[in-house]
C-alpha cells in the first residue's frame, strides 16, 4: 500500500516550539530512515516557522529524493517581497503548495480584513494547494472556498486544538464538517494520537475521525503525523487507520493513506 505521510518537519538547528521534540537536529536522512522503519512510503515536509531556510532544506531534500519527499513551503504573507515569491513559488524544486499556521495575535485578523485575497487569487491561478491550520476560522475558509472554487485548500490536524486532548480537541469539528459541502475542502488527518488521553490505538477519538471521513469521503482525506510531537512510536500512527479501524478498509483505506493526498496535490507517485 501506498503510504503517504501529509506532514513531517525537518530542521537542521535547535528552534521547535516546546510541543515538539527537542532534538538539536532531524534532517531528510532522519525523516527517511524513521520512514523507513515505520512503513511509510513517502511524506510532505512542512516546514517550521522557526526561520525561513528551513524552505531551502526542504527543497534541496525534496530534488535529492523525489520519489519520497515533497515540500508545502512558506513566506511570510506581509513580507515586502512577498507578491514575487509567490509568482515564483512553483519554481522551486519540490514545492507543491503553502502551508501557514498564522497563530500570532497580530495574524488573527488576516482571515477576514483582505490581508489573504491577493494570495488565494494568485494561487488559484497557479493551481498552489495551500494547508492552514483553521482553528476557529472555519467559516472565513468555507468563504474562501466559495469564492475560489479552483483553489485547493487543506485544513491541517483534523481541524482540532492541537494542544487539547479528547473531545475538547474537537470543538469546531461541527463547523468542519458543514464546509464538507465545499469540494475543494479536504482535511489532514495529521496529529491524532496526540489528542487522546488513552493508549494506543486510541479509541475514544475514533468517532471523531469516522464522522470526518464519511463527511468529507476518503479522497478529500489525508492520514499523517506531524511526527516530531507525536507522543508514540511512528509505527503506530500507521497502524491505528490500517489496523484499528475495521470501518476503513479497501480502496477508502487507499485513499486516505494516501492516493488522495497525491492526487491533490499532484504529485506523480
């Protein structure tokens, strides 16, 4: 089986939030041979928001292994340079999206005062999957969504709190699955042992993941890890949609862990 991980960092000096493993170092040798080990076919390095060469690292990690890692990079949106990065995103090897978080106070507003228009324009026109993490943001995305129906965009860790644990990191999942409707919403399915409080496989969050995935359909949902915080090995992250989700089996079970992710961003596996 194809599998593809929807997120993964790697970085090459200390700067991870405390959320994260505090290593000094992971770079793409790391990320592989944990893939290596765990099963997993290939992944889609994020990089962090702790410094902008992490993008190159990215890149030049994706060129070296193309058939195994691929990059959903960053700018900062109000940098003064921004319009030209994202005329010339697509140009750097392995880039195949944006992904940004914009959880810094000043950021919030963004979603809703035309800070982001230029950027869903541009990327519309060049067919540039973009991931946020939501948050409670939801309905600004189904706006964004409706407005530019050819724009692809992804909404990160399940659309939950990553911080929280068990239902209360699912709070805006009602306002999730009402964008469902919107075809070019899909959702990452990245983080999800890390918001149980049980062992593995973590049952009491699986309702949540089933009632995404029948409202989304298999296709428009990404299995992934965001491994560097997961509080497991990453063998498990695999196995608890393989093995412990006898609702998810088949050709669903292919596309979410990972003909789907390929697919919509287009990446020739």
């Amino acid at each position: 089986m194809l599998i593809v991980d929807s997120q993964v960092h790697i970085w090459q000096r200390p700067g991870l939030g405390p959320h994260h493993v505090q290593l000094p170092k992971f770079d793409a040798a790391d990320q592989l041979k944990a893939m290596d080990e765990a099963g997993v076919t290939a992944a889609v390095i994020c990089p962090p928001f702790m410094m902008e060469d992490v993008n190159q690292m990215a890149s030049d990690a994706a060129a070296k292994h193309p058939d195994r890692l691929t990059v959903m990079g960053f700018f900062p949106i109000d940098a003064p340079d921004a319009r030209e990065r994202m005329r010339t995103w697509k140009e750097r090897p392995g880039m195949k999206g944006l992904r940004w978080v914009l959880n810094q106070p000043h950021m919030k507003a963004w979603w809703t005062d035309g800070t982001m228009d230029w950027i869903w324009d541009e990327a519309e026109r060049q067919g540039l999957p973009i991931s946020y993490l939501v948050n409670d943001n939801m309905a600004a995305l189904g706006r964004a969504a409706e407005r530019h129906p050819r724009l692809k965009l992804m909404i990160d860790h399940l659309g939950a709190v990553v911080s929280a644990k068990d239902d209360a990191a699912f709070v805006n999942l009602a306002d999730m699955l009402a964008l469902a409707k919107h075809p070019n919403i899909a959702v990452k399915l990245s983080g999800a042992p890390s918001n149980s409080s049980d062992a593995y496989p973590w049952r009491n969050i699986h309702d949540h993941i089933h009632r995404i995935v029948d409202a989304f359909g298999p296709a428009r949902c990404f299995w992934g890890t965001d491994l560097s915080r997961m509080p497991c090995p990453y063998r498990q992250c695999v196995t608890m949609f393989t093995e412990e989700m006898p609702w998810l089996k088949g050709r669903d079970l292919e596309l979410v862990m990972g003909r789907g992710l390929v697919g919509w961003i287009g990446w020739k596996l």
